[in-house]
C-alpha cells in the first residue's frame, strides 16, 4: 500500500508542475475556452493513474477514467470559485483555495489506492 501511496502522489506531482504546459495551467482557469486545457490536463492525470494502474491492478483500468472525472471537478470548481469570490494571488483565501484543492486530489489519490487494493 505505501508503494501505491507513494506512485500516486508522485503521479500528481509530476502531471500538476512537471508535465503540466503554461496553456493547460492558464487555460483551465478561463471563464471561455476553458474545455480543451482542461480535458489535457485531465487526461495527463488519468494516464498517469492508468501506468500505475497497469502495474499493481491492470484488471482496474477503468479507474483511471474515474481520476479524469473527479481531476477535471475539482479544478473547475476551484476556478468558479476564484473567479465568484476574485480571490488575487495576494489574498490568503487564494492559498487556502489552492491547498482545498491540493487536498482534494491527495484524498482522491488515497481513495484510488484503496480501491485498487480492495476490489
């Protein structure tokens, strides 16, 4: 299980700052236009979980398709968000909303493990 853990968030890590293009971060976060960076991003994600999931469960392949939808909900409702309450990149609120959503994906990295160790 810490082996899954571990190439999980190092999954996340690498598809949120490492692979993670200035058009896929900028264009996620528009009010228009906003559909192709995010699905990109979103898919980065979910191949990555597919690796992993090719190596410890490949039998749970689909579960990589349940990553893309969850990543791809999450960072939309980060961005309404910042745009609803115009939090500036000075506003604490704006960190706290950043580290909301970091959260979010470290717990669904969790639950994605999980899965793969219980069913």
């Amino acid at each position: 299980m810490g082996a899954l853990l571990t190439a999980m968030a190092a999954k996340h890590f690498i598809a949120d700052f490492l692979v993670q293009t200035e058009w896929m971060a900028r264009g996620k976060e528009r009010l228009r236009g906003w559909g192709p960076p995010l699905a990109a991003h979103a898919g980065v994600h979910a191949l990555g979980t597919l690796a992993i999931v090719a190596i410890f469960r490949p039998s749970l392949w689909w579960l990589s398709g349940i990553d893309l939808t969850v990543h791809w909900l999450i960072d939309r409702g980060k961005t309404l968000c910042a745009h609803r309450f115009q939090f500036s990149i000075t506003d604490v609120r704006f960190w706290w909303l950043i580290g909301f959503d970091q959260f979010l994906h470290q717990a669904t990295n969790i639950v994605l493990s999980l899965l793969m160790v219980a069913l």
